[in-house]
C-alpha cells in the first residue's frame, strides 16, 4: 500500500532534548571537555556594574567566538544565524530551543571594551595550552619562533607621508596610535620611520615583506614548541624586524613565568641574529640558539675578518693572523644535530601555514591595533584546539592529513541518517573517510576524557 507523506502539524507539547541530539561522538563534544570557562565570570566581575540590567553572558559570547573561529566563519553576522538554526552549535554555547542569540553587534563591543581590558582571551587561551601540557603535546626542551604577516584592513594607495601628517581627532585608531607611538610594539622599536603611514589604520606598518608590492600588515608572532607544534605563547606587534624580537624576548619571558617552560634550545630565522639577542638568548636565559646570524664576517673597524683566519685540517683547529691557535670553551656539537633541530623549525612553520589557510587567519577585518590583536588571538587559540584533536584523535591512516583536510573531511562533512523498516543508518558523503577510519576516528575522541576536578 502506497504510503502518505505526513503533513507537519503544531504539537501542543514537544519532548525535545539537546543533549540526546547531539550524538556522544560530536567533535564539539570533544572541544568541549578541553574548554574550561569556569573561572570567565569571576575574571569579569570587575568590569561590570553592580547596577542595572544584567548582561549578556560573557561565557555565551566566548564560546560562541570558539564556534565562529574553529569552524572558519569569519562574519559574526553569520555565526549568529549559525547558532541560531544548528542544534550542535547550540548545545556547545549552552542555549535552548527557545533561548535568543545575541546580537552581533554585542560582540563586537565587548572584544574593544570588557574583553580587551581585562585580558580575558589571553586567559582562556593559557587555560587551553595548560591543557595540551597536561596532555603530553609540550616537550619543552626546543622552540621556535617565528612571525607572519598578515595584511591589514587598510587600502595601499591611501596613506599619508609620516605621523605627523596624522589628524589626532580623526578616529579612534589614530587616537589610539598616537597614545601608544613610544611603544615597543610600535614606534619605539625602530627609530626609521615608515615610508608611508595609513590614515584609516596607522599600527598597521607599510612592509615589501613577501617580496611583491607594498601594502599595510601586521605582525602575528607565535612561540611554538618543537613536539607536536603548539603555540605556547602569541604576540600582535607591527610588521617591523625590531619589534618583532622585542615580541619574542616578551613571549620567552612569559612562557617561563606562566607554565615554568624554559627550553635549552631555540630555533629562528636570521632576523633574530642580532648580536644583542643572541647575548640575552645565550647570557640571561641560558639557550642555545640555532639561529643563522647576520653576516658581519668583513670587519672595518681594524679588527681581522673571517678571511683572515686559516684552518689547519690536521690539527682541526683554526689559526689567527698573529700566529695563535683558537680553542673554544663549550662542548662541540655534531653538525647533523644542529641541521635536524633547524629543520624543525620548517616543520613548524608548514603547521602554521596550514592553520593560516584553514582557519581563514590571512587578513584582518578590524581598523585598530586593540581589536586586530584580539582577533589574532582568537585564532591562535582556534589552531591549538584543532591541533589538539589532530594530535589525540586521529588514527594513524590521517598522521599527515592537514587542518584543511581535518575540517573538509570529518567535520564539514555531507552526512544524512535514513531510517527504514527495522534498522536506521547514517550515510555519509562520497568525498568523507572510509567506514573504517571513522568508526577509529569516534573510537579515539570517546577515549577523551575531561581532566579530574581539583580535590
């Protein structure tokens, strides 16, 4: 007998639960037990009044910017309507059926006010590598650091020619700039002057870094450990050399002050083979740098050049012009170990570049430093948490599946569940994993546990 499509009719009561909706084996479940909020409220209290009518949770607005960032929607326009209609997105940010979503503008107005004050993304993002710690991500023994340059929301052929050309009351960014010009993360790091200066965002520094034209970017540094590529430590600064070293030695410092991580090696490009870095890395914090160093092997101050000095092969020791053999004082280090931790640091910086990619970290849409400095933050903290999952929860066919390939493959999937006479099966797409890789891929994440409370 043909059957009759069911016309949906209101029902005067509904049995409906989240929690038996979202399947055990979500991958926000999994973020989920790695996402300790508890302490948001108390870190904000300060920053509320104790009067008039209560907020919008700053818990909700947090994990909802988790959603937007993991899941690469950059427009927050768009993560409202996201979590408004999926029910995932909604059991992660802990909101009924019935319960509203907060305006997008609301965000927007807090990352420039309460967030940006308190410091409150630095917190969870610290949380978050304590997590990875606790995991057995970090070694702790090398990093690498490292910069990328991420291009500004400024147009490259408006600018005006040096800080003086700047209206003071313009805007906010040129107010801000101004307050904060003497800054080592601003002008304070070099005394050059940049050849042009934008009008509509003038942290943003006019670089030829990537080798093409001009245009306005900033700074993203990153303090990566060398294990399993997670970023302990991020820092937003002007795309200039000096500040760029300067926001290394912060994130060093930092990193041993929070986490008690203090590595014995360090790995970087030439830009951080200035003289003065290299005594502070070797004198103050006691690491070896593997670290290329500017090329200043021809003196002209009257002292000898490298060329100068001859090397005797059967003695296997370098000779002076005067006659005197050169001893070293440390312990001789073989070549290959020196070429393989090096090496690393390019395995690092591929991570980086694929996080980049998947999760659209390329471009900043904001017009002060404040702001755009949260943003990378943000996703900083997005690439740890997917990196997480990559590393604990993905069998050994995936090893070198890429974020992109991780977001494409088992989270954005194409997926439908059919029901039939006696049994019920869940299809997934043609370009998904195998049944057998996702049948591991589920079995890894349910091994996931959320750390012990406190006693």
């Amino acid at each position: 007998m043909m059957g009759e499509r069911t016309v949906m009719q209101e029902a005067l009561f509904y049995g409906f639960s989240l929690e038996r909706h979202v399947p055990s084996d979500h991958m926000l479940r999994s973020i989920d037990r790695f996402v300790d909020l508890s302490g948001v409220r108390a870190h904000l209290e300060p920053y509320y009044s104790a009067m008039g009518r209560p907020s919008i949770d700053p818990e909700l607005m947090i994990r909802m910017l988790l959603v937007g960032y993991c899941f690469g929607i950059r427009s927050e326009r768009r993560l409202c309507e996201e979590v408004h209609l999926n029910l995932a997105y909604r059991w992660f940010c802990r909101l009924g059926l019935d319960s509203e979503v907060p305006d997008h503008s609301t965000f927007s107005k807090n990352r420039h006010g309460r967030f940006r004050d308190s410091d409150l993304l630095r917190q969870v993002f610290e949380t978050v590598v304590a997590r990875c710690m606790a995991e057995g991500l970090v070694g702790g023994e090398g990093f690498a650091v490292d910069a990328s340059v991420i291009t500004a929301d400024a147009h490259r052929q408006r600018g005006v020619t040096g800080t003086g050309a700047l209206d003071p009351s313009s805007n906010r960014a040129v107010t801000e700039y101004l307050a904060v010009l003497n800054d080592a993360a601003f002008g304070g790091a070099t005394p050059v002057e940049p050849k042009f200066v934008s009008p509509t965002d003038p942290a943003a520094r006019w670089t030829a870094a990537s080798g093409g034209p001009a245009f306005y970017a900033y700074s993203d540094n990153y303090l990566i450990d060398l294990k399993h590529a997670v970023i302990m430590d991020v820092q937003a600064t002007t795309a200039v050399r000096q500040a760029e070293v300067t926001a290394a030695r912060t994130m060093i410092a930092r990193t041993a002050e929070r986490f008690d991580a203090r590595p014995t090696r360090l790995a970087a490009d030439t830009g951080y083979g200035s003289a003065e870095m290299l005594a502070w890395l070797v004198d103050e914090r006691k690491i070896e740098p593997h670290i290329p160093v500017f090329d200043k092997s021809g003196r002209k101050d009257g002292t000898f050049s490298r060329d100068d000095f001859g090397y005797n092969h059967e003695a296997d020791v370098y000779v002076c012009p005067a006659g005197k053999t050169m001893t070293t004082t440390g312990t001789p280090i073989a070549a290959e170990r020196v070429v393989a931790f090096y090496n690393r640091r390019g395995t690092c910086e591929q991570y980086i570049k694929d996080g980049k990619n998947a999760i659209k970290w390329t471009r900043l849409s904001c017009r002060t430093f404040a702001a755009n400095a949260v943003r990378l933050q943000l996703h900083v903290l997005a690439y740890n948490l997917g990196n997480f999952m990559r590393t604990l929860a993905m069998p050994k066919a995936a090893e070198p599946w890429s974020l992109t390939s991780l977001r494409e493959k088992l989270i954005k999937i194409g997926a439908k569940v059919v029901s039939h006479g006696r049994y019920v099966t869940f299809q997934l797409a043609e370009v998904a994993v195998s049944r057998q890789m996702f049948a591991d891929i589920l079995s890894l994440v349910a091994r996931l546990r959320a750390p012990p409370a406190p006693a």
